[in-house]
C-alpha cells in the first residue's frame, strides 16, 4: 500500500498526460473542460508527487 500512496502522484501525471495524448490523436483540441481536467491533474499529481515522497523519507 505505500509503495502505491507513493507512486500516486506519478499515476495522476500519466493519466493527465494520456488525456492529453488521445485528445490529440482525436482532433479534440477545442474542448477546454477536457484540457483543464488534464492539466489539474498533472499539477496535482506534481504537487502530490513532492508532498507525498517528502513526508515518507522523513
């Protein structure tokens, strides 16, 4: 289970990233919710990332 809680932030930034991947590959590039959806999970995942990995080394 930590080894997951400590990858968490890594899978939000895939998964932002594959959003993004297949909006591109469908011509979906004007749709903003879809685009925001991704780039807060990518930002969250980042900020998750940092938070979560410097809680579990300490």
């Amino acid at each position: 289970m930590k080894g997951l809680l400590k990858n968490l932030g890594l899978i939000l930034i895939l998964v932002g990233a594959v959003i993004l991947v297949a909006c591109s590959f469908t011509g979906n590039v004007n749709n903003n919710a879809i685009l925001g959806t991704s780039a807060v999970l990518i930002v969250i995942g980042l900020i998750s990332y940092i938070l979560i990995n410097k809680r579990i080394a300490d």
